[in-house]
C-alpha cells in the first residue's frame, strides 16, 4: 500500500511546499542532484481555465528544492499535437517563473529521443526527462474525452516526441501510457487540484477544489485521484495496467494535513448541475467532490436527485430533509460521510437512491 498526502487550500505556492515538508522530501534530496519539474501545458491556457498546472504549484517545489541547496532545477514539457510548448510557457506563466528563479525552460518538442522496449511495445521517449536525477511530476487533476482521467501516469505523455502522442491514439492510450510509465520513472507526484476540469483535458468546465495531492506512487496517486472524479478504477484501464507492469500499486492511504476551506457555490458552466444543491457554508474541496458526482451521475444518463442535496457547515447539528453530503451533514435523512467524502460515495449513494425510486415507482404501478 502507497502513502498520499492532501492538503486543502487555496494558495498553490504554500500548499505544496507545507506538503513535501510533511512528506520529508529533503531526506531525499542531494544538492549534487539534477531535478527536472514536468508540469501539464497542454495548450497556452492559464490554470483558472482548469486545464494546465498553476505555476504557484511549481513555484513551491522550486522554493522547497532550493531551500534545500538544490538548484539543478529544469521546467519541461510538450505541449499538444498542434499548439506551441513556447506559447503555452509564457501564457501559463511559466516563462515569468523561470525568470524569477532562474530555472531554464526545455521544449521537450525539441529535444532528442531514444528508443526502449516494455513488453512487446517499441516506445520512443526524449531524452531530457530521462537524464535528471529526481523527475517530478505536477499533473492537473482534471477528466479527459478518452481516458476519462488524466493525471499523473497520463501527464508522462509530454515527455513523447509528437510522433508518438498520435500512435499512442492508434494503439488505444491506455496500454502505451502504462508501459511509458515502466519505462520512465518518477521520483515524485505533486497534483494541482486547486482548480480542475469536470469533463475535458482543454478546460472549459472548471472546478475549484482548492487541494494539492502529494505521493512517491503515480499508480497509487491516480487511483485516490480517479474517486475525487467519481471514477472506478475500471474505468480508467491504465492504472491496472502500471499496476500491472510494476509501476506501483493502486492500494493508498491518505494522510490529510487539514481539513477543507469554505468556498462558495459556483455557477457559470456548471450551473444546471447545482440547482438541486442547498449550500450553506461549504468547503471547497466538499463541494467539488459534489459536483464532480453530479457530472458523473449526467453522464451516466441518470436524472437529477429530486430530493434536495444538502451541503455546508452551516447544518452542522440541523435534522434535515433530503441527502446530506459531508460530516456537517449528519442529521440529514440519507448520509454521505466523510471531510470531505470523495466523488465516487457521493455518487454510489445518490445512484443507490435513485435505483430504490425506479423500484418504488415501478412496483406502484
């Protein structure tokens, strides 16, 4: 079993150097040491779109290594087939933060490759990721069109010429991105899941869920990050997969470092799917499991909760009609648990419920 760690707030800079001070990461660390950061810029978006990494995130690993007497720090990555890796560092921020700690950027789309085997796959890779000492990973939790999940095993995919993102998608994604995963390790997983994306890799539907997620284990950090989403480990057929192939194990523990912060209700995009929600006081991290489920539930072509979804500290101690999602929820009729409860429960109780409705319903008439 691989250990997660999670802690819930909104500065992405702070979060992430109190999490690897909890880790202990700088038992680890030598100064001699060559550390390459992997970030998600997919496309020349900023991280409130919910599609690439805050730079905040990145900007405290760099503070952490540093602090450290670790300055062998490089920032790289590929950007997707058809958009500009230069034009995403200086829209996402990053050009700004290599400035400013006088960390070198490398377009991985330029770098060279070599070339290894993984069980019958022939997998080219660049080569720059593979030369660090200590690579770390800094995914954005967010859902993707295919894989459903993209997050830290997905995320190794821009460490790939262009070459081979496009026969990835000829051979199907997951059994590629599994074997890439044997192929390079990571020494470190640190998820931007301040803000994500409720159904595409691009951005669009953002969530805020205010958290970053820390772990050694990229299969294990995936599994934990697949239920923040409402997502079985089936449905993301990788995971096994790396599982599978050595890479870690799917089995985690979580070790949470605080509790959520209040946030309130978003609307906007994701608006028709909190009309039946009753928010009093919620934390983010709660309320963006919630909405996570909801969108499951959409896409799982099951109707909107008829009862009422309460959410917040503000019920703490109330009796309530209806579902209560959260430990502040405990008088309600029907009771998610947890602070906060993943997507995944939230949406096996609301399924469960309306399951038992469609049962009443059709025994009635």
């Amino acid at each position: 079993m691989s250990h997660v760690f999670v802690k819930y707030g909104h500065d992405g800079r702070q979060l992430t150097y109190d999490i690897l001070e909890s880790m202990r990461l700088g038992r680890q660390l030598d100064p001699a040491m060559t550390f390459g950061i992997k970030p998600n810029l997919v496309l020349a978006k900023p991280s409130e779109s919910g599609a690439t990494t805050d730079p905040q995130v990145t900007a405290g690993i760099i503070e952490y290594l540093l602090d450290h007497e670790c300055s062998r720090i490089t920032i790289m990555e590929s950007s997707w087939l058809g958009d500009s890796t230069t034009r995403a560092f200086a829209k996402c921020g990053y050009e700004a933060l290599s400035q400013r700690y006088g960390v070198p950027l490398v377009d991985l789309k330029r770098d060279s490759t070599y070339r290894c085997r993984v069980d019958d796959l022939d997998l080219d890779i660049c080569r720059t990721p593979t030369d660090v000492d200590f690579l770390i990973n800094v995914p954005v939790l967010k859902a993707h069109c295919q894989t459903h999940l993209t997050c830290a095993l997905k995320n190794l995919k821009g460490c790939i010429p262009d070459t081979e993102k496009r026969r990835y998608h000829t051979l199907g994604l997951h059994r590629p991105i599994a074997a890439l995963n044997k192929a390079l390790r990571q020494s470190l997983v640190v998820v931007d899941g301040i803000i994500g994306d409720l159904t595409f890799e691009e951005g669009g539907t953002p969530v805020t869920m205010d958290r970053v997620i820390a772990g050694q284990d990229p299969t294990a950090v995936d599994a934990y990050c697949a239920s923040l989403l409402g997502l079985s480990l089936e449905q993301v057929p990788y995971i096994k997969m790396a599982a599978d192939l050595g890479v870690g194990t799917s089995e985690y523990s979580i070790t949470a470092l605080n509790s959520g912060s209040e946030a309130s209700l978003h609307t906007g995009s994701i608006g028709h799917l909190t009309k039946c929600v009753a928010e009093d006081q919620a934390c983010s991290a709660c309320l963006g499991s919630l909405i996570h489920a909801l969108r499951r539930l959409q896409d799982n072509d099951h109707p909107a909760p008829r009862q009422t979804l309460h959410i917040g500290q503000g019920y703490r101690g109330r009796g309530l009609p209806g579902v209560g999602v959260g430990s502040c929820t405990q008088g309600a009729s029907v009771h998610v648990p947890g602070c906060p409860p993943s997507a995944a429960q939230i949406l096996e109780v609301l399924t469960n419920m309306l399951s038992d409705d469609d049962a009443k319903n059709s025994s009635s008439s």
